[in-house]
C-alpha cells in the first residue's frame, strides 16, 4: 500500500504480526510516521513507539504483566472496564444533546491503567 510517497506493508495474520512485535521486535523497527499516527489514540505506548532507550525500559519493566498465562487471565478485567468506560460515555452524553467530546488517548489510557492495575 502506498500512502502520498511512502509504501507500508500492512500484515493482518495474527502469527506474522505475533512473530513481528515479539519474535523479531529487535531486528525490526516501528517507522516515525506509523508512531506518529498511532500516537493520536495510545500516546507513547511502547509497542507502537520508535525503538529507544526509554521504551526499552519500559518494556522491560512491563514485561512481566504479559505473559500469556497473565493475559488469558485479564480478559474478564479488559471486558469489564471497557463496558464500564463505555457505559460512562453514554451516560455522560445522555446528560447533555446526546454527544460527549473526550480526550480519547486518555480514556484508553486510563483503561489500560485500570486493567494493569
């Protein structure tokens, strides 16, 4: 795919992308512009951040949180903050004309927060 004059390559088997972002993650590199983008809705996640030395502590100080035995066990917790956080938003917009304006990259990020924690 070619996006004004740069070409992405856009992968959606769930192995490919698996052995990307956790097999291959040190030879490979997340591109600027894709940061950038992705920047709007997760802020400075790490796993779609510019390889440096801040997001490789990061990730390993969270490393532990994500093994798959840990993650299989968080579903229930995802499920149940992300209705409640859902739930929220059509609450606060019934209060007003039927529409809300939040900040979404803080929402995730407060969702995410409440799911590690």
């Amino acid at each position: 795919m070619q996006i004004l004059f740069k070409r992405f390559i856009v992968i959606q088997d769930p192995e490919a992308t698996k052995e990307i972002f956790l097999t291959k993650q040190s030879a490979l590199d997340k591109d600027s512009l894709t940061g950038d983008a992705a920047a709007v809705l997760f802020g400075e996640a790490f796993l779609v951040s510019k390889t440096n030395a801040d997001m490789k502590l990061k990730r390993k100080i969270c490393a532990h949180g994500f093994y798959k035995e840990r993650l299989v066990s968080m579903t229930d917790i995802m499920r149940e903050k992300t209705i409640n956080t859902v739930n929220k938003w059509k609450a606060e917009a019934a209060q007003g004309d039927g529409s809300t304006t939040f900040d979404l990259s803080t929402e995730i990020g407060s969702i995410f927060s409440r799911i590690i924690i």
